[in-house]
C-alpha cells in the first residue's frame, strides 16, 4: 500500500521551489503510507485462502443474506504471504511502487546518493520479479498496467548508472504515467478481490450446507423410521429436541427443508417405537448440524469482515488521491501555509483512520 505514496511523492518532481510543504510534513505522509501499507499487507494476506483456492467460476447467488449484493458495491509482504502467484503479483507491484516513491522522498528530504539509489535498486528488483512471473497471472490481476511494467524497469535500470541528484530526480519524473497506469491498476483489483472473496466464501457457505443437510437427513430418517414413541421420556426428549432444533435453526440462514417436529412417525405396522436409543441417534445428529451452523455462521462473520476491510482499503486509496490534491493545493499556495497544512493534516489522519480500521477487523481473522 505505501507504493500509493509514490503518486504523492511524484508529484514533488513539479512542485515550485517556495513550496509550502516542509520535509518534516512529508515525512508525516510517509509515516501515514508506512501504516497503509501495513494494513494493504493484511487486505492481501487475508485473499490468500480464496486465491490459493484456484478461483472457481463463480456460482449462482445461494446466501444472499450472508454474502451480500454479487458486485463490490462502493457507497512486501513477508512471510505471511504464502508463494501464491496472484499475491506475488500484488506484493512485488507494491514493493515497486514503495522503491520508487521512498527513491523520490530520500531526494526531497536530502539524503545521499547511495541511500537514494538503494531504494531504486529494491524497486528495480522487485519488477524484475514481475518480469518472472508468467505474463497471463500478472495480465489478471494488473491488466494494461502489465505494459509499463518494462517502461518501468528501464528507467530504473537508467536511474542506477546516475550519481547526480538532479538527473536522479529528472530520470524518476519521467517515470510518473507509468506509476499511474500501475497505481490505477492496483485500485481496480479491489473488485476482483470483491469476487475472489465472494466465490470462496459461497463456496464454504455450501459445504458447511450439505454437512448440516446430511446430519438432519439422517435424524428425519430416524424418526420417520420409528413408530411414535410411547415411553413418556421418550416423547418428552423429542420434544426438548424439537425446541432446541427451533432454536438452532431461528436464523433466516441456514434454513432446513424440514422441521424436526414437522417429520411424521412411521405408520407401518409393526414399527418400532422410537426409544431412548432412536433418540440419542436423533440427538447426536443434531449435534453435528448445531456444530455445522456454528462453522456456517462462523464463514458468514468472517466473510463480512473482509468486505468491510476492503470498503475501508477502497476508501482508504480514496484517501490517497485526495492526500496529492491536499499537498499539490498546498503547495501551490506558499502564502497561505496554514490552511495548506489543515487539509494536509486532515489527510493524513483519514489514511491513518482507515489503516486502523482495517487492522481492527482483519486482526482477529
């Protein structure tokens, strides 16, 4: 996430030299994209399972309630990235981006050539790893933006061989559209993860289904296969299921076919009557549906999370592109230095915000 930065910190290429921004306010924005990036690193960790999931097509809509409308509505990465490729994707367009924009504020804060050039050099390794991956996987996830990808290891290859810190400077600049094209890409993938997410969890949704469907098959079977019962313990522990089968089964999802109380008892003659052993069948049974629809509930809450940490995460790119407007207006008005850092202030408390609350809810996943 903090590679979003690096449209703010490009921007620096062009801003007049009686800037209104100190470097001690830039350095507040790279603290407040350092937390974004942390949370990004969270958002992708948490589509890990959906994505090494292999993506099945998506399925009809079967849990309305539990997953919500179909489409995204709008209204670096360590070791707890496993060696998906999808994710690597992500990660390695993101280290590129933090290389290039760490680059160009290490340039406006000061810094030396050589700690310049090391973040040029991190983010040319890390599309050198793009480069690597097989072009339909990164055509998936970064659509066009997959042609600047060589645009953007050229310059950086040219950027190393500089020691001047004005051509440094210059030589990043004209890398500015393609970090667009790419920031612009890693925007849109938001909705993919939307329905990455949402075909895993309809996926889960369903298993767990059939698990509970399979349980109370097997409990009606029982009581259908029985003759009503007639040893007062007996009747009164069917009935105690029944209302403890209500109760499981209040939620408007998952919703039985039948009620337990609902299944008639054998008419056959010479049925057995259901017994004490019928009914610890018919009880076990339940059991396991009441396991199965704590496991449904349990996929549903942690799907929801999800969709929230991603409406925080669009929100929060929303932030960043009102974060370079804030430092451009800024910037640009050198006289008016307070105002300039209010809305710059307010900026970065939004993309702080939003990091937090993505870490709130991806933190107990």
């Amino acid at each position: 996430m903090l590679g979003f930065v690096a449209l703010v910190i490009a921007s620096l290429s062009f801003l007049p030299a009686c800037t209104s921004v100190p470097t001690a306010q830039l350095q507040g924005y790279s603290d407040a994209f350092d937390e974004a990036e942390a949370a990004a690193v969270m958002v992708y960790a948490d589509a890990a399972p959906a994505l090494r999931s292999g993506n099945p097509a998506a399925s009809p809509v079967r849990y309305p309630v539990s997953l919500g409308p179909e489409q995204f509505d709008r209204g670096a990465c360590g070791e707890i990235m496993p060696p998906i490729p999808e994710l690597t994707v992500r990660c390695k367009a993101m280290e590129t981006l933090q290389g290039y924009n760490q680059a160009l504020l290490d340039i406006a804060s000061g810094k030396s050539t050589n700690e310049i050039l090391r973040q040029i050099d991190s983010a040319f390794a890390s599309v050198s790893v793009l480069g690597a991956i097989p072009s339909a996987t990164v055509q998936a996830t970064l659509g066009t933006a997959t042609a600047a990808l060589p645009l953007i290891k050229g310059l950086l290859g040219e950027a190393l061989k500089l020691r001047d810190r004005a051509l440094l400077k210059e030589k990043l600049s004209e890398g500015a559209p393609q970090i667009r094209e790419l920031l612009a890409a890693l925007h849109k993938d938001v909705r993919l993860l939307y329905a990455v997410h949402r075909t895993y969890a309809e996926g889960q949704l369903d298993e767990a289904k059939s698990r509970i469907d399979r349980s109370l098959s097997r409990a009606f079977r029982t009581v259908a296969d029985h003759a009503a019962p007639t040893d007062p313990a007996a009747v009164s522990s069917l009935r105690l299921l029944s209302q403890r089968f209500d109760e499981v089964f209040s939620a408007q999802e998952p919703k039985p076919g039948e009620r337990l109380q609902a299944i008639k008892a054998s008419a056959v003659a010479g049925s057995k009557p259901l017994d004490g052993v019928a009914v610890a069948s018919v009880e076990a049974q339940l059991n396991a549906a009441s396991g199965s629809v704590v496991e449904f509930n349990a996929i549903a809450t942690r799907y929801r999370k999800s969709v929230e940490a991603l409406r925080r995460y669009d929100d929060l790119l929303n932030a960043v592109d009102k974060a370079l407007a804030d430092l451009i207006a800024a910037s640009n008005n050198p006289f008016a230095p307070a105002a300039g850092t209010e809305q710059l202030l307010g900026s970065i408390i939004a993309i702080r915000d939003y990091s937090r609350d993505i870490r709130s809810l991806l933190s107990t996943q």
